[in-house]
C-alpha cells in the first residue's frame, strides 16, 4: 500500500501486526511500545522523521484505550499523572525542535538511530540486572522489592528532599514530596517522546518505580495515563511541523486495539519483578532493529 | 474456576481474531482508501486543520475499535472462554 504524505510503500499488513504487537505491550507493561514500533518503522524504510511524528499519533489512541482498562482496574494515579503531564509537554517541545534541527543538518537517521541504541541497551541491562536481583532475594527472603535491590532508599532520599511546593500522592502511597521532583520525570520522559517519537513509558515506568518508590502496577495504569498526554501534544507538535502520516497511524491502530486489550488483562496473571524481567528482552530488539536499518542504509561504514 | 481445554481455548480466540480480521479488511476498504487523497490534499494545503483533523481521527477511530472489540466478545460470548480464559490456562503452568 502506498503511502503518499510519507511517501513510502508498506504492506498494511505489516503495519497492522507492528500494532497489535505493541498494543500488547503497551497493556501489559504500561508502555506505549515506540521503543520498539519506531525501530520496526525505521528498518521496513519510513523516513526518521515520520517514524517519530507517525509513531506518537499512533500511540495517542492506543494509549487511551489501553489507560481506560487499567483505571477500570484501579491502577492509574490521575493526580501524579497530571503534575506530572507539566514537565512533559516541555520536554516534548524541546524534543521536537531538536528533531527540526537534525532534519534541517540531515544528521537525523545517523544521530537518532545510535541514541536509540545506546538508551535501549542501558535500559535493557539495568532492567533485567534489577528484576533477577529482586526475584531472587524476595523468593528466598520474603522482603520487600524495592529495599532487596537497594532502591528504597533512592527514593526515600528523593521524597525526603524539601523543595516546596510539597505535594502528596495517597493512590501511589507518596506522603510527601517535591513538586519538582515529579516534573523533572516529566520532563525528562517528555524530551525522550518529543526526539525519539517514543511516548516515554520504558524509561518513565522504571522512574515511577525505582525514583519516585510507586507500586508497580500503579506505575502501568499512570504511565499509560502520562502517554495521553505526551504522545497527543507529541502529535500536535509534529503534526505541524510535517512529520505525522495520520493514515499509516490509523492503520497501525487497528492491530494495536485488539494487541492492547489482551495486553491489559495479562498484567492480572504476573508479578510486577516478573513484569519488569520480560520487558527488559524487548528494548535489545528494538536496538538489533535499528542497527540493521543503519548498516543496511551503509550509515555505519 | 472451571478450565478448558487449550484446543478450545485456541479456537475461541482464532474465532475473535478471524471476525476482527474481516470487519478491518472491510474498514479499510470503506473508510481508509476514502481518507487517502483526502488527507494527502489536507496535508498539502492546511497542516493545521490536517494536524486537528488527525488526532481527532485516531483518538475517535481507537475509542470505535476499542468498543468494536468489546462487542465481539460480548455477542459471541467468547469473553467467557476467550483471551481470559487463555491467560488463565497459562498463569497455572
């Protein structure tokens, strides 16, 4: 199928099974999967800059979907959510004008494609090196997650830093804590979304967890909830730079609704060190993804 | 919780997804091959109404599918023995 605004050629089978693929994982890791749809984009040959504005436009629909189940759940701290969605759009915006910059030097494929591997290994590594570590010491200690792998006292020291505004979080079990802290998540995660056409969720899930000390399902729903945000503004934003292909979006979305409802009711059935174990394989492949397009492109010789 | 047989288990969800398959092969043909030169020629001349017109095309078009889904589970009654019931089996092993 042709593709005019982007100006490529797919199969929209394949991009209906890149949908439903990451709508699995985004319901059932609480992330929106541009980690891994962007590189699946960039390798079957879409141009970088509609990888990341299309990726986000596909990413808003799903992620609503994907945020209502898990509120129906219980699982979505609305209140953390929208602190938070401040420090996002900032960052979002930075990101996006750092894409134009890139596009206009025509360094985007190159400097992209190599950040997305290097964020995607060190995410990769420090989540499965934390979940191992957890699973093991809470099978034979019975202790609790977070102090096991010596993340409990990070995010005591982050709580315990007094830079009003304080705010608390009773969903997320947060009594106190600096309203700063929880808009530099924001706005971190939201540079991430706004340069890499990502929404944000495989770094801001492991932040709401080992930084901020939420529980782990908790940090799904909000996560999800989050992705509204950054990924629509993420659209917006790119939408009016030229950068989103709404029909390659639209198609997308039709495997990732039916991915995302299975997705969500899976997190029921799994622990959340045992969540984390798997999710840490996916950001190697999005990675492997990226250096083939990069070799096959001759951009790393 | 009674439990099924994983072949059973298996149909219910080929069943869900063959369903799925055909009302999007017919979506794509009605809606998706209409939309083409029509966002192509909103892209060309307004990137603000084609920016617009795009979320709000993909947020409506998730909430449809969403419910299109929900739907297909219901009527068929495959949430009884479907994708759950799937998850169950394999949350045992």
């Amino acid at each position: 199928m042709y593709f005019p605004i982007a100006d490529v050629t797919i199969s929209p089978i394949l991009l209906m099974s890149v949908g439903f693929l990451v709508g699995i994982l985004g319901g059932f890791f609480g992330v929106g999967g541009g980690f891994l749809a962007g590189p699946m984009m960039f390798w079957s040959g879409v141009p970088m800059n509609f990888v990341i504005g299309t990726d986000l436009a596909h990413m808003t629909g799903k992620s609503i979907v994907a945020a209502r189940r898990h509120r129906a759940l219980g699982h979505v701290d609305f209140k953390l959510g929208m602190f938070m969605v401040g420090g996002t759009i900032v960052g979002v915006e930075i990101g996006a004008r750092i894409i134009e910059a890139l596009q206009d030097s025509g360094a985007i494929d190159m400097t992209i494609g190599v950040t997305y591997i290097v964020i995607l290994v060190i995410i990769s590594i420090f989540t499965g090196w934390e979940s191992i570590k957890a699973i093991q010491m809470v099978r034979t200690d019975q202790i609790d997650v977070q102090e096991a792998v010596g993340f409990k006292g990070l995010s005591k020291k982050i709580r315990s830093i007094n830079i009003p505004p304080m705010v608390s979080f009773p969903v997320s079990g947060i009594e106190s804590i600096s309203v700063w802290m929880v808009l530099g998540v924001g706005l971190f995660t939201g540079l991430l979304a706004g340069s890499l056409g990502v929404g944000g969720g495989f770094i801001r899930m492991p932040m709401l967890v080992y930084v901020l000390g939420i529980p782990t399902h908790i940090a799904v729903g909000t996560d999800l909830f989050e992705i509204i945000f950054s990924s629509g503004f993420g659209t917006i934003t790119h939408g009016l730079k030229g950068n989103v292909d709404i029909l390659m979006a639209l198609v997308m979305q039709t495997g990732a609704v039916l991915g995302a409802q299975i997705g969500a009711t899976a997190t029921r059935f799994f622990a959340g060190p045992r969540i984390r174990l798997a999710f840490s394989v996916l950001p190697l492949i999005g990675a492997a993804l990226v250096v083939v397009r990069l070799l096959g492109s001759g951009m790393m010789h | 919780m009674k439990k099924l047989a994983p072949r059973v288990l298996f149909r219910n969800l080929l069943i869900e997804m063959v369903i799925y398959g055909i009302l999007i092969f017919a979506y794509y043909l009605v809606v998706l091959r209409w939309l083409d030169d029509w966002l192509m020629s909103l892209f060309q001349n307004n990137l603000i109404f084609y920016t617009i017109t795009g979320l709000g095309l993909i947020v409506v078009q998730a909430v449809f599918l969403d419910y299109v889904t929900s739907l297909i589970l219901k009527y068929f009654k495959l949430d009884q023995f479907g994708i759950r019931r799937i998850l169950d089996v394999f949350s045992d092993r």
